[in-house]
C-alpha cells in the first residue's frame, strides 16, 4: 500500500510515533492524556473552592460531572488553541457551557497558565510512576547479574583499549549504580511536583473576596441563569472561612485535590519544577545510555561478549542479531539532554508572565518524559534478557593480573538500596 492508497486507516494528522520507537508512555503523555489531567486540574479547582464556600458544592459535583475527557471534541480544542496560543482558553470556553448554570463557577480567577502549568505536572507525575516501577526492575536483575559474576574475569577497556583485568560482576554492578541514582533524583523530583496557582499575574488576587464579588456581579450581568445557580434561595450560607489570607487558603486545597506539592509561591516565571524535571530526565537518560553503550560495544560480533536475549532482525540480513533494545536506548540518550536545554533555557522568563519561554516548554518536556519512559521500559527487557558469555570474556583477555578489589567493590555496591 503506497501513501496516495485511499484505503489506509491512518488519521493523516496524527502522530502515532512511527519514526520513534524509542518511545513510551503513549497513554500518559498523548493528547488524551493532556486533556484529561487540564480536565482534572479545573475539577479541583472549582472543588477546592466549594470546601471554602467559595462555590456551591453543587457546582463542584456539576462541573466534575462535565468533565468526561469523551466529551470534548479534541481536534477541535487543536484547531481552537492557535487563536488564544494555548488549549486552556477554548477548553475552559466549552467546559463553561457543559456545565451549565454552574459554568460561571469553572476557572473562576485562574489564568490559562495554571491550569496549564499544573496538567503538565499531573502528567509528569503519572508518567514516573511505571518509569520509577521500569528502573526498579533494572536495578533488581543488574543487582542479581553483578551477585553472579562477582568473579567472571573480563578486559577493562580504557580509551578503547584493553587495560587491566576487572570483573563483569563490576561493571553490572556500576550500571545498577547509575541506575539507582537515577531513580532517586526522579522519585524526588516528582515528589516534590507542584500545583501552579498564582491567577493574573502571580499575586492571587482574583481569589481575595472583593475580587470574587466583583466576578460575581460581571457574571450576573451577562448570565443571569448562573447568578441564579450560585446564590439559590434554597442553599444554606456558607460556613465562614478559618482565618488566614484567602489565596493561600485555596493554593492550599487546591494543591491537596490533586496529590501535588504545595509551592511556596506562584512559579510562573519561577521555573525551578521544570528545569529540575528536565535535568533528572537527562540524567535518567544518560545513566541508561551509560548501560547501552557497553552491551552496544562488548556484543559487537568480534567482541561477543554479551548478547541480547531477545535481538532484532535485519532486513537484508537474516543471519544477523541485533542489539535493538540497547540501540533505541542509546537513542534516547542522545535526545534527552538537547531537550533539556530548552527547559533550562526557559529559566530566563520575563515579567511576571512570559511570552515564548514557557510555551516553548510543553512538547520538550513531553518528550523527555516519553523518551525517558522508552528507555527504562526498553532497559528492563534489555537486562532480565541480557545473555553473559564468560568463556568469550576469558578468550578475549590478553593481559592477565589481579582484579584486585572488584569482589568487595561488588559486594560493597550491593548493599545500597
């Protein structure tokens, strides 16, 4: 079937990662995913402040209620979002009217960026959580491939020369090393994922009662009907509010709904979350290229001294076993870290709201987590499949001596966690 057959099934406008295989996370960070997590953050928002009695309890059940991601036309929401430069603007347009006599009450005092700002932490956060699960698993079979070849004798190799003998029980155990502190900079860092909540311009004033009241009343004006549902006759007075400022109250709940961090203030153009998620991605990425490149090099045919379990095919080349899933690590690897800079090049954000930096962010950040997720998941089948050929190791080595501390370094290695 060429590309002009009519009969191809594909959405010609849709990206479903054919030049990418070194991807993962498809269901995490595709659109639908977006959606759903900006869906979720309006949600706890109006849910946030209906528990302050900001918002009838109504309103939160009628607006949770609408946002059912089936709902939305997103190639819609798509074409909508070039006009007003992000998809929360028509978003929140079409959210506003499937929710009724309450739409008033959904994005009340919000700004497009921190409902924007705040899904993409909610897809960062859910994308970690099988990446986290993914390196846990390498770390478990290279600990059991470093225990079983603390003393399999093999070539170090020092500027791509043989130098001195070592073990491969070692090396496993420096790429579970790696690994490790992998994972921990990434479970840290999506601990510490925030809500964003800052309104106009960072100083959450639109949260402050006179504000509302001032909403409230501009509402009225031009909706009658939702002036109607918010102030019912028939609903009892909200409690009064604890003590304490108003905006950071609704920060507070706001953060609490959707299982984020608290931030200590308004990050819009403070985007330490962001570089810092970038730069535990690249160092992800780099750790598990660290792996890659030695299975890439010692299962090279005249080396031969490791071997994927399950290797790829050639097309023209059938006798041929290629290390494919260390292949699309490397990959990955290369990708990463030129992600990255764009984050970290987002860091000089002018203003109080910047033009261009934090758009620039959202599909590097998207495709660090997706190229990240690709290799934890392509490392987990590369290690528990990982075939060990100590005889070639031994054949291969043509300087003989001590390893000296390589077993109790092994041993050593193996007690951290």
């Amino acid at each position: 079937m060429t590309s002009a057959d009519p009969g191809t099934s594909a959405d010609p406008d849709a990206d479903l990662g054919l030049l990418s295989p070194m991807r993962g996370a498809a269901e995490e960070t595709g659109d639908v995913a977006v959606l759903r997590a900006l869906l979720d953050a309006e949600v706890a928002l109006t849910r946030a402040q209906a528990a302050l009695g900001r918002a009838p309890r109504e309103a939160a059940e009628a607006v949770a209620g609408a946002a059912r991601v089936a709902a939305f036309d997103l190639p819609g929401l798509v074409a909508r979002a070039r006009s007003g430069g992000n998809p929360v603007i028509p978003l929140v347009e079409d959210l506003r009217a499937a929710a009724g006599p309450y739409g008033a009450h959904v994005h009340r005092g919000a700004t497009s960026q921190d409902i924007m700002d705040t899904a993409l932490m909610l897809v960062a956060h859910r994308t970690l959580g099988p990446v986290l699960a993914d390196l846990g698993r390498v770390a478990g079979d290279l600990a059991g491939l470093a225990a079983a070849h603390r003393d399999t004798v093999m070539a170090a190799r020092t500027l791509t020369q043989q130098a001195v003998p070592t073990t491969f029980g070692l090396k496993a155990a420096g790429w579970r090393k790696l690994v490790l502190d992998a994972r921990d900079r990434l479970r840290a860092v999506r601990g510490a994922l925030p809500a964003q909540l800052g309104g106009a311009a960072g100083t959450l004033a639109a949260f402050h009662p006179e504000a509302a009241e001032a909403a409230e009343a501009a509402e009225a004006a031009f909706h009658p009907e939702a002036a109607e549902a918010a102030f019912h006759p028939e609903q009892p007075e909200p409690e009064p509010e604890p003590g304490g400022d108003p905006g950071l109250r609704l920060a507070t709940l706001f953060a609490a709904e959707l299982g984020l961090a608290e931030p200590v203030l308004p990050w819009h153009v403070l985007r330490t979350p962001v570089a810092d998620l970038g730069g535990a991605l690249a160092f992800a990425s780099g750790a598990l290229g660290k792996l890659a490149a030695d299975v890439l090099v010692l299962s090279r045919t005249e080396v031969g001294e490791l071997s994927e379990g399950v290797g790829g095919g050639s097309s023209s080349m059938p006798h041929k076993h290629n290390p494919v899933r260390a292949t699309m690590i490397a990959a990955a690897a290369r990708q990463v870290p030129a992600q990255a800079a764009v984050l970290y090049g987002s860091l000089a954000a002018e203003d109080e709201r910047p033009s261009g930096a934090w758009h620039a962010e959202w599909q590097p950040l998207r495709e660090c987590l997706r190229l990240v997720a690709g290799a934890a998941r392509d490392a987990a089948e590369l290690v528990a499949g990982l075939r060990v050929h100590p005889e070639r190791m031994r054949a291969n080595l043509t300087l003989s001596g001590s390893t000296g501390s390589a077993r109790a370094l092994v041993e050593r290695a193996l007690k951290e966690d």
